[in-house]
C-alpha cells in the first residue's frame, strides 16, 4: 500500500471495529491519506475517522510503523502516571493484512485557531499558562514505555541525523549565506548545536502546535481538554516542546509565550535558554519550514548564529542570545 492509497475507509474502519470488539452506529472519515496537508504538498500519513462522537479510529499508513507503537506507549504512560488530558487508549492491533490501528477516547472542544480569535486577551493568557504547567508535568513523566519502543523504533538519535542532514543540504544551498557565514552554520549544526542536548532528557511531544492542543468552555471559562496525536514523540531535550509553542502553538504571540513561559519555569527562564531552543530546531522539521523564511531577510553580521537566535528568539521572551 502506498502512501497515496484509494481505500474504502469505511469498510476498513468497520472492519478495525469488529476485530477490537466495538459496537458502532456511525463511522464519519475526519481525515484520509488522500487529502494534503494545507499550504503543502506532503499527504498525512494516517486516516482518522470518528465513531458514533466517542470514540477516535486511526489507521496508520505504511511508513507509521514507528508512529503507532510510540503513541501506544506515551497514552499507557499518561493513563499510568498522571492525570493528564489526552485520550485513552481502548484497542490497539497491527495487522499483517490491513492497516495498523487504535481506537482512542475522543477529546472534548476543538483545536483553537492560529491567532486564537474568539479568545479575549485575558483568557489567551490563562490558556497560555496551562499549557505551560502541563508541558512541564508531561515532561517529568517516566520514560520507561517509549524507552522500549525507542529501543526497537529508533528515538531522537535518528532523528537527529537525518534532521542534521537536510540542514546541511540547506545551508550549503543558501546562496543569501557569505562564505565566513556558511562556514559558521555547518560547524554549529555539525557540532556546537549537540552540546545543547547534554541535559536530562525527558518525554516530549515534539510536534505541539495550536491543531493538536484542544480547549473547551467549562462554565463559560476556557480549559484546555487534551493534547493529541502523540505518534511523534521523543525522549530528549525539553526545548523540543518549548520551541514548537514559540512557532507552533502561539504563532509567536509574545504575551502568550511570556505567560507559558512563566508556568513551566517557575523559579525564572534557564541559562542560554534562547541558543538551546534554535538548537533544538535545527534538528526538528520546523527548521526545515522556517530557513527559507529566516534567510529572506539578509543576515548581515560574521556570529550568525547569534543574529539568527536574536531575530528568531525575542531575547524579552528567551532572554540573552549568547
């Protein structure tokens, strides 16, 4: 089966639902592989459908093998170890003849629109905190369950190569980029940029954003009531998670950072906090969306790793760029 594939999703889904004992009455597709994500040219890479508005159906696609084991492992955590707003795991298979698949507890609300519009500032800001103090507790979490996956899935170590690589392709391909300039990118990816990671690891989402954090109105009051699609996470840096709310989950609205920020270091921001997250995200797939942008506009000095930290990381927000 190709990624691109033309299925019956409902039969597959009918079929996902017999074998993990469901009874159902309505199955709606929410998402297929068929459809591409927006302002791209990449399709998803699993199909999400709905059944009878409780519970969630994902069948993943051909290349999710990894994809499917990891968000077993950090849903049987959430549900272990802490009361943490994220679905409940019901059935799980993989199948050597279809599709693998799980079925999940549907979350309550919606995923909040990029600027967040139908939020008053006040409320922006209380969401913003909440998000920041449960980043921090999914981040002092055990490992062990995605331990074990990653042992036999690969963690952020491959990721962090093949990251490494596409930036190297990058940055040699940037003509905006002086020699002295391209020079100082290659060393930092190639090593300086690793020094960033010697830190406790800990158990990251690694692909936050404003789609996969979901809020309901709760007595008027807006709460967050679960964070979503956990196939990509990773043990490693905590700044994986802190960075993609900068880009991802805020768009960086900078009150909103300010008060996450404010919740998930409570006792004030770590050192070189800014350096650690462009760190980070010369290793993640936000780097690969955001280069062409951050080159557009000429960096102009021979530190610009320095440059670019300032321009990405408001140092009123992530402090000094050093």
């Amino acid at each position: 089966m190709k990624n691109k594939v033309s299925a019956d999703w409902l039969a597959l889904a009918a079929d996902a639902c017999a074998d993990a004992g469901i009874d159902w009455k309505k199955i709606e597709p929410i998402r297929t592989m068929e459809q591409q994500f927006e302002d791209s040219t990449a399709y998803h890479n699993n199909t999400v459908l709905r059944i009878d508005d409780r519970l969630i159906l994902k069948l993943f696609g051909p290349t999710q093998r990894r994809a499917f084991h990891v968000e077993q492992a950090v849903l049987q955590t959430l549900a272990d170890h802490a009361h943490f707003p994220a679905p409940r795991l019901v059935a799980a298979a993989e199948r050597p003849d279809s599709f693998p698949y799980s079925i999940m507890t549907a979350v309550g609300g919606a995923a909040p629109d990029r600027d967040w519009t139908g939020y008053l500032d006040s409320e922006k800001l209380s969401l913003a905190a909440e998000i920041g103090s449960l980043t921090r507790k999914l981040h002092n979490l055990p490992l062990d369950e995605l331990t074990a996956v990653e042992a036999e899935q690969g963690g952020a170590e491959s990721e962090i190569a093949l990251e490494q690589t596409k930036r190297i392709a990058e940055i040699k391909t940037t003509s905006a980029l002086t020699t002295m300039q391209r020079d100082r990118f290659l060393r930092f990816v190639s090593e300086e940029g690793h020094t960033f990671f010697d830190e406790p690891p800990v158990l990251t989402h690694a692909d936050l954003s404003h789609a996969h954090i979901f809020v309901a109105r709760r007595e008027g009051t807006p709460q967050v009531t679960g964070f979503i699609d956990w196939g990509e996470a990773l043990i490693g840096p905590a700044t994986w998670d802190i960075a993609a709310h900068w880009f991802w989950s805020y768009t960086f609205d900078r009150p909103m950072m300010q008060a996450c920020l404010a919740a998930y270091y409570p006792d004030g921001l770590p050192e070189r906090l800014a350096r650690r997250c462009l760190a980070t995200i010369f290793y993640t797939f936000s780097m690969q969306l955001m280069w062409p942008h951050i080159v557009a506009e000429p960096l102009v000095t021979d530190d610009p790793i320095r440059e670019m930290t300032e321009r990405v990381f408001a140092p009123a927000i992530f402090g000094a760029p050093d």
